[in-house]
C-alpha cells in the first residue's frame, strides 16, 4: 500500500500518483491483507 | 384457486423507476470483504437456500398500462464473478430479470438491489442472511465443534437477528412480502387503532413542500463537473478506525453522520471556485422509518428529510455548522412531523391517480416531479448504521462497504466492529471534494485509508501498468 504525504492517507490499489491530489505517492512496502482494489479495471 | 402472484408497483417505489438513468440506476451496493477468497460454490448454495425464504426477492417487474407491477418469478439467482462496473442497471423493460444480483471478487462479496425493490435495511437483511449461510457452509467444521452452550448462544443470537423478521409473522406470500410498506403499516396500525390516517390527498403532495419557501431567497449550491466517460460512478472509498472518529462527533455533541456531513459541506465549500460566501448546501437524508414504526417489511419503508446549511450567515465553523444541522435533524424526527410525513407516504399508495392514469403519462409526470425535487438539491447521504454478527462468525468477516449509484455526489455509511467505512460515488471524474474531506480527517488524526476506482481511459491505462 503507497502513502500520500499531503493527503495523509494510505492509498490502496495500482496507482502511479495519488488519485485525491494528483501527488506523488510514497511507497510502501507493507502489504494490506484486504483485497486492494475498490472496483475492477475494465 | 392460484394465489395471486403480482403486487402493483406502489407510489414510492414508481419514483425511482421514473428517476432512474444509464447514469444513476436506482441501484445501490452492499459488500462484505471476508478472511478468505470467496468460494463461489458456497455463495451459491448460501444463495439458494436465503433465495427460498424471501419470495420478495422473486420478484421481476412488468409493466401494464396503468402501472406496474412486481410479478412473482420463477427464476433463480446466479452468483457471477464481478466484471461489470458497480451499480449497473438491473431493470431492462424488454427482459424479465430479477432486480438484485450476488457477486464476487477475490475476498468480496457484493448484493446490488434495483430500489424498486427494496431500501438499504430490508437489503441488509438479506445480505446478512446470505453471508451467515456462506459462513456456515464455508466453515462447517467450526460449527459443528462447539460446545452445546455455545451452539445455544448462537442459536439465540441468530434468532435475534434475521429471523426475527420472519418468525414474528410466520411464513409470507409472494403477496404479503411484496406489498408496499406504507399499506403495511395501515393495516398494523388499523388493527391497532394507534394512528389517524388521512388518505385521497392531492398529487402536488408528491412536491416536497419544506423547498418552496426557500427557492426566492436562497441560492442553492449544485456541484458540476466532467463526467465519467462510460457513466461509471467514481468511488472513493475510505476506511476509518471508529474509535478515532466517533470521539470526534461527540466533541461536537452530534452523531457521526451529522459530523461527517458537516465535513461534507465545509469540503465542498473548500473546493468550489464558483461557491459564493452565502450560498446553501442542501443534503438529502433517508430516515429508516422501522425505527419509529413497526414493519417487517422489507420493502421501502424509509422517508427522507432534508437538511441545509446557509453559509455567511454567522461564523461558519464545524461546531456551528453541526449545531444547525443537527437541531434540524431533531426536529424532522419529532413525532408531530414523522407522522405527517408518513401520512403522506400513505395518502400518495391510496391516491386514485396512480390507479386510473396511463402509465406512460404517469411516467412522464413523476420524471418531472423528480427533477423539480433535485434542482434544489446539493448532495446526498445514507447512513445504515452499525452491523453485527454472531461472535463466531465476526472474524470471517473483516469490512462491510455500502454505495449508491449517484445523479450527485453523495456518501454512504457503514460500520462493522472498530470499521467505519464512507463510499462517496459521483458521476464526475474530480476527487477535490473528497481529498478536502480526507484533509479535514486526517488533520484531526484520523487514520484514513482510501480506494479509488480508475475512470478515465487513462487511468484505466495506468492501473494495468
Ligand atoms: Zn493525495
């Protein structure tokens, strides 16, 4: 799971930037058990 | 002689069929994250037995010439991998479909229920149903283990859950379990004689009345934006630890929602350049009318209320703006005004112009009554409270999600042992308003964990990489 530093959230699922602020994301490698993804990618 | 199999649709119910769009389909989500994959094998036979027991769930929906009707089906529910993007049309005039579907997707299972047929708690109840046998069925050795006293622990703690419902009434026809609510809760209360009800009251009562003095004065907000390409809704869903968000509202001395939707209104204030200093944000609210009236029906029995807030008019804080939201909210739950809203629910059911105007002409007719309805309207929320489970089935159980389809921004809420989790759907693609309402948690030291779904063609691109 990444870490937006400005939102100062955890964002789960395959984002490059934060999807709230359009920010970069730290990464972080500890993992979530929950399954990461909202909604699928279709 | 046959039993009847069909139900005219009631007045509450036509609403959304009229209002409902490729966009906002009138159908709403719920979800359970569990320990485990799900095995679909168990969902369906967990699926299969619950199916038996609620023969509302049966039901498909037929239009006639004057109206329409829930017809009793006999087809049977298939629970499907998740590959279409949530809350997608279950209602099609030209097929005969059931108005719910079961999926799921690595740990989560999903139920979406079309509104016609039932609201957020009559769904839950048979959400709740579906997941205890899923539990049972997935994890029988865990059952058939325990000790006695347990077994009989459990055995009360699921008798004063779901079936409840059914146990209290015995065993219902399609009829019964399909008929509206509001007639429902006549009949009770005629058996009763506890309520006066007064029916055959004029149409223009399908008008929310409480926005017509406002509309001269007051400039409501309406948030715009670009929508989704395909009319997805973007979701963003949040987690939150309820024990750092509950201390939180009960600072201010209100409940969480009405903390949250003071958050709400102060994030789009934030985040909208075209927010005027003494514009008004609107909410609407749906109020769970089980609370106040018996019913165990499980079909809409719900009345929403309305709360606004008019910026400018004193210090905008968060304490002020909870304090106004929430001496609203009381007022709109005292009995005096409960009653003549659900008077009102009633007289539209025995209204003579459901049952003698063309259907196509009543269509038309409740489409505008609903735009009328919206043009004042900034926002929406849902609240379906707290959930429990029996204690040896909570740990297969790690979340619960609720979201809507949506013509507006809007948030939904449920919460599950320490877990609350908030879903705002929009039909627009920018996230500001909930990245200001992320802000304004985190800010307060709240944990927040957010999922957002890809919709754009790019993000969508993206998200494969
Ligand atoms: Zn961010």
């Amino acid at each position: 799971m990444n870490h937006c530093p400005y939102c100062q959230a955890d964002i789960e699922g395959n984002w490059q930037q934060c999807p709230l602020c359009k920010g970069s994301l730290e990464k972080r490698t500890d993992k979530k058990a929950s399954d990461p993804v909202v909604t699928p990618k279709y | 002689m046959e039993r009847q199999k069909w139900v005219r649709l009631d007045n509450a119910s036509n609403i959304f069929l009229a209002a409902s769009t490729n966009s906002d389909t009138k159908v709403f989500r719920l979800s359970a994250e569990m320990a485990h994959a799900v095995d679909p094998g168990c969902l369906q036979k967990a699926l299969d037995k619950v199916y038996d027991r609620y023969l509302l769930y049966h039901s498909v929906l037929r239009r006639g010439v004057f109206w329409y009707y829930l017809e009793m089906s006999e087809l049977r529910p298939i629970v499907e991998e998740e590959n279409v993007t949530p809350c997608t049309a279950l209602y099609h005039f030209d097929r005969k479909e059931l108005l719910f579907r079961v999926l799921y997707r690595k740990k989560r299972i999903h139920l979406e229920v079309f509104h016609v047929l039932s609201d957020g708690t009559g769904a839950l109840w048979f959400f709740e149903d579906v997941l205890k046998e899923y539990i049972f069925l997935r994890y029988p050795e865990e059952f058939s283990e325990m000790p006695q006293s347990e077994q009989d622990r459990m055995e009360q703690q699921l008798e004063d859950s779901f079936s409840r419902y059914f146990r209290q009434q015995g065993p219902q026809s399609f009829t019964e379990a399909a008929r509206s609510a509001y007639r429902s809760v006549v009949k009770t209360s005629k058996r009763a004689g506890r309520v006066a009800i007064h029916f055959g009251k004029k149409t223009s009562r399908y008008v929310r009345p409480s926005l017509k003095p406002m509309r001269k004065k007051k400039r409501v907000y309406r948030i715009k934006g670009e929508k989704t390409p395909d009319q997805r809704p973007r979701v963003v869903e949040l987690s939150l630890p309820l024990q750092q968000v509950l201390p939180l509202a009960r600072q201010q001395n209100v409940s969480l929602m009405i903390y949250l939707t003071a958050l709400f209104f102060e994030a789009i204030r934030k985040t909208s350049p075209d927010f005027r200093p003494n514009d008004t944000i609107v909410v609407s609210v749906p109020v769970n009318l089980r609370q106040f009236y018996t019913s165990s029906s499980a079909r809409n029995f719900f009345s929403t209320t309305y709360l606004e807030y008019t910026y400018g008019q004193t210090e905008d804080t968060i304490e002020a703006i909870c304090e106004n939201l929430n001496s609203q909210l009381k007022n709109s739950l005292s009995k005096e005004k409960l009653g003549q809203r659900l008077n009102k629910l009633i007289a539209s059911e025995y209204n003579p112009f459901g049952r003698v105007v063309l259907r196509p002409i009543k269509d038309v007719i409740l489409k505008g009554i609903n735009r009328l309805n919206n043009r004042h309207l900034t926002v929406a929320i849902s609240n379906l409270g707290k959930v429990s489970f029996p204690e040896r089935m909570r740990d297969h159980i790690q979340q619960l999600f609720f979201l809507s389809s949506v013509a507006r921004p809007q948030f939904c809420m449920i919460s599950y042992q320490d877990c609350l989790t908030v879903t705002f759907t929009s039909p627009f693609v920018d996230t500001a308003i909930q990245q200001a309402f992320v802000r304004l948690l985190s800010a307060q030291g709240v944990t927040v964990t957010a999922a957002v779904n890809q919709v754009t063609d790019r993000e969508i691109e993206e998200g494969r990489r």
